[in-house]
C-alpha cells in the first residue's frame, strides 16, 4: 500500500506523514516547490494542487500496489470577501484530486474538510452529521470552498469513489512550522502579547488526534 498525501509539509499533512512513516508505510508527499518542512524518508513530488497535471505523477509507477490518497492540501482563512486563490486551491483543487482518483480507480481517498463546512445551528443545540452540504447555508469563505467541496467529493463517491470525508475542529499541536492562526494565538498567549480577551469558547482538537482518525479511516471508514 502507498500513501499519497497532500499538504504534507502542512500542519495536519505533516503529522500524517510522519505517522505513517513510522508505521513502515511508503508516503509520497505532494507539495509546494517552496515547501521546507517536508517529512523525512518521504518520497517527494513537487507540484501545486490547482494544476491537475503536477499532481499526476503522484499516481503512476506504482508497481501493483494500492493507492490511498489523503487530501489534506488547503488554504485557512478567516476571510469573508471573495478570494479567487483560496477558491482556486480549496476547491478547484480538490476536484483536480477527485478526478484523478476516479481516473487511476485508487483503493481509498479521504478528504479534509472542515466542521465549517457544516451549517450552524442556533446557540444551545447540537451539530450533527448533515447529508448535504451547501455553501449559502454556511458563513466565511473558508467555511463555503469546504462546502462546496465537500460536497464534489461526496457526489463521486455516489458514483463508486471510495471516499471518506472528515471534518476537524481548531486543530492545535506540534509540527505547525506554518504558525497557523491557531499557533500564534498560543504563542502569543503564552508570551503576554494579548492585550484583551472575549466571552466564549472554541472546539480545539490536538492534530495527533486528527491524524490517528484519518489514518483509521482509511481502513475503516
């Protein structure tokens, strides 16, 4: 079996890598020519995730064995205005992988979406699991690519991708050299830099975490 994960010089694709890795797996890492932060002991594919044909190579030369593909490759923001670059990799993206994963028949692929992507519900109820998932019942930009998303990949998997899809909270822990918005909070936090604070609370997941369900959920999801 090898992996392909992308993203994998990010925060969750980086514990994912290692995870695997260390398990004795074969992890091909598609990411960003830039990228320094790439896992040890990977195999390497540079490219970026809105070209579909840089992901390619990813699926070939397998020598007969199984592909799993864990899309984790995404950009996070907190944007509310359009962004053409955050919709360009957070969904023309994705549907780049999916394509190719129906086109190569992979053994499994599992999308990173997020709980944003799942419609809010009036303060003091549950969410819950949804069927459907729409961009205008979700607020953000971020919030609606993953919608959007999400839904492509659960429309290939209607017919016959075997695809799994996940949706984390704020995820927090080791390996985030990108300092995500979550990241730097911390730091911040614990080096006295904030000034003010507000009422409220946040769902926090440690990536370590994250990565174990992905890695389940390729198996049994």
């Amino acid at each position: 079996m090898i992996y392909c994960v992308t993203g994998a010089a990010g925060h969750l694709g980086n514990v994912i890598s290692r995870k695997l890795i260390e398990s004795g797996h074969e992890v091909r890492a598609f990411v960003l020519p830039e990228e320094e932060h790439i896992p040890e002991k990977t195999e390497i594919h540079f490219g970026d995730i809105r070209d579909k044909e840089s992901i390619r190579p990813c699926f070939e030369n397998l020598n007969g064995q199984e592909l799993v593909v864990i899309h984790c490759a995404g950009i996070v923001s907190i944007a509310s205005k359009f962004d053409q670059t955050v919709y360009d990799v957070n969904v023309t993206g994705t549907k780049n992988i999916v394509d190719l994963c129906g086109e190569y028949d992979i053994a499994k692929f599992i999308y990173v979406s997020s709980v944003h992507a799942i419609p809010e519900k009036e303060k003091g109820k549950k969410i819950t699991e949804v069927k459907e998932f729409d961009p205008d019942k979700v607020v953000g930009l971020y919030a609606k690519t993953k919608a959007e998303a999400t839904s492509y990949v659960l429309a290939a998997a209607q017919k016959g991708l075997n695809a799994t899809v996940v949706h984390p909270s704020g995820i927090t822990g080791p390996y985030d050299y990108g300092r995500g918005h979550i990241t730097t909070l911390v730091i911040d936090y614990y080096k006295r830099r904030l000034t003010s604070g507000i009422i409220g609370g946040y769902d926090f997941v440690d990536v370590r975490d994250v990565a174990n369900g992905i890695i389940a959920a390729c198996e049994k999801g």
